[in-house]
C-alpha cells in the first residue's frame, strides 16, 4: 500500500463490543420513542452485551440486534434497529441472520421475536405465535414491563434447526 487508506467495504456485521453500548442505547431510544420498539435500560445492555451484534459503517453503529438464550430450544431476537437511513439494505435481515445462525450453533430449535412490525419478520419466514406459547417470556420479562400485559407486540416465531 502507499500509505493511502483502503476503501471502507460498507456496512458490516460484527459482534458487539462494551464501547458499542451508548450507540445501541441511542438506536433503541431512538425507535422506542417513536414507539417502534420498547425502550431497554442502559444497564440491561450492559449486562447483556454479549448477546449483542451490531452493523457497523465507517467506524459508527448503525443497526443492532440481540440473541436471548431463554431456555434449551428456545432464544429471542432483541433490539433490533437499523438507522434510518440505512433502512432497506438488507442490514436488518443481516442482523437477524446471525442470531439465527449463534442459536443453530448452540443447537437451539427456535427464535421468537415480540415485536410492532411482523411483517418484516414473515418475509425472513417467521410465522405468527400466540404469546401464551411462549411462557418463559412472559414470566421472566413481560411481567415486569409497565405496559404489560397490552404491550402491542405480537410474537413470531421460527424453526431455525
């Protein structure tokens, strides 16, 4: 090289790191004040960064996505938000596409997502589920959030082992 910088290759997907944490807190208050997503407290992305991946553009968090682990067949998809102007790239299913490939590596048969928009979820196959199905769910998270039990979200499903 002559000392000139490689072209950036664009947005990627990786897993997150501690310093990613304020960029994914900025993407889901972002969305959850337009009622998009329900908020996440900064603490609980902390506590669980690791569960994270985030698209990342030129040095800057654009898109996040976490992988729940709620019991043996079973792991949610959370926090899922892709900026804005970076919507219809296919980052999203990127995002989403990883989570479902850490969770067929860990043997786990199926990924849920609760979510305001199901129709993004059908087109990468999910299918609609009852939330009573889901009763680790319920009984470890819905229970404590203040909009429970009328959050909106509905609950979606896929097979991915």
């Amino acid at each position: 090289m002559t000392g000139e910088k490689a072209e950036a290759s664009g947005p990627t997907v990786r897993k997150a790191r501690v310093g990613d944490v304020e960029a994914i807190k900025a993407l889901v208050d972002h969305f959850a004040r337009e009622r998009r997503m329900l908020p996440r407290p900064l603490s609980e992305i902390y506590e669980n960064i690791r569960d994270y991946y985030v698209v990342e553009d030129a040095g800057a968090v654009v898109g996040s996505a976490a992988l729940h682990v709620f019991w043996e067949d079973l792991a949610e998809i959370r926090a899922l938000a892709v900026a804005e102007k970076y919507q219809g790239r296919g980052l999203g299913r990127g995002l989403v596409a990883a989570c479902c490939h850490e969770a067929s590596g860990m043997g786990i048969r199926r990924v849920f997502a609760l979510t305001f928009l199901p129709g993004f979820f059908h087109g990468l196959g999910f299918a609609d589920i009852e939330k009573e199905r889901l009763p680790q769910k319920i009984w470890s998270d819905c229970v404590r959030c203040p909009l429970f039990p009328e959050c909106g979200e509905e609950a979606v499903i896929l097979e991915v082992c």
